[in-house]
C-alpha cells in the first residue's frame, strides 16, 4: 500500500479534498491535514462538521491538525516515504506561503519539505480571477518542481451532473500521481 499526504484548506471546494481522500484510501496510507478554515468551508457546503467528518475517516488515515507543526510527515525522512502531497483545494493564502517558504502550520511545512525532498507537490487552486500576485506565486511553486492546476472541469465529456466535473477534475490529480481511476472519459477515448 503506498503513502500520500492530502491536504485541504478553507478554499471553496472541499468536494475535491473528500473525494481525494475517498479513492486516495482505498490503494494508499492517507496523512490528512484538514485547516481550520478548511472545516469551516466543509460544514458550509457540505453540511458536515468537523467531529462528523473525523468519526468517519478510512481507517487507514491518519488526522494531524494544521497545528501539529512537530507531526511525523513535518520531516524530510517521513516525506521521502510518501508519493508526495495533495493540496486540494489550495486556498491562494495556503499558495503564497508555499511559494514564499513560510512554514506556519503543517499544511506550509510538509509542501515546503516535500519541494525540498524533490517530492510531488500537486496544488489544486480553486480562485477566480487570478491576480498578478497569484500568477507570481504559481510560478515560484512550479520554479519549485511543484505543479500547480486551477480546478477547471473539462466539457468535451459532456458532464451531466456537478460530480461529472468533480470526477474530471480529481482524475486529473490522480492522473498526475499515476493512479489508476475510472472517473473521466479520456479525449477521444474511441481512438484508442
């Protein structure tokens, strides 16, 4: 069973994250770290608060709070373990301090030392517009080896329901990793 680290933040979007974590735990060791902020955000769209959510994680996760700054995947030695980090969704606070090398809470750290460990670092960006500042940031964490995507559904799938356009954009995630799923149908699948 391979090792990943997911983490989400108070961006809108908490879907992305759930349903990361969702198909993430079913092959793969999942280290959550949920923000604050992004609790707050879950609760106001989906309904689900906190203590909820955590009673009912996969059991082959393992929850550190944006606090726990000393948590095992805070080191080199643990990141190394691990295929790398989700970020999703990225809040553009969350981005900044990423691309500035501020380690300010765990969600900061464990990006910080998986850039430096030459690990993937893979933040969903769920804003719009952009600004110049976003833009700059983006380009430091890609600099960085990061990849950075803005959560932005295909339509020559011809989705027919929200989860449609949750499933393309998670696929992608997932296609970055390497990890097998199901959920898209590919451009020009017929082709092949």
């Amino acid at each position: 069973m391979g090792k990943i680290v997911l983490c989400i933040t108070g961006a809108s979007g908490t879907v992305y994250g759930v349903k990361l974590l969702n198909i993430l735990s079913k092959t793969h060791h999942v280290y959550l770290v949920v923000s604050e902020s992004g609790f707050k955000v879950m609760e106001k769209e989906t309904g689900v608060n906190r203590k909820e959510f955590l009673k009912g994680l996969p059991k082959n996760c393992t929850f550190y709070s944006q606090n726990e700054i000393d948590a095992p995947i805070s080191s080199g030695t643990r990141v190394v373990e691990t295929e790398g980090v989700i970020v999703a969704p990225c809040s553009t606070g969350t981005l900044g301090a990423i691309a500035n090398g501020l380690s300010s809470n765990l969600i900061h750290r464990v990006c910080d030392v998986a850039l430096k460990e030459r690990k993937k670092v893979f933040l969903l960006v769920r804003e719009m517009p952009l600004s110049l500042v976003h833009i700059k940031n983006m380009e430091r964490i890609i600099q960085a080896g990061g990849t950075v995507a803005v959560a932005s559904p295909g339509f020559y799938t011809k989705p027919e329901t929200v989860d449609d356009m949750i499933n393309f954009v998670v696929g992608k995630v997932l296609d970055s990793f390497g990890i097998e799923h199901n959920l898209l149908k590919r451009w020009r699948d017929e082709d092949f």
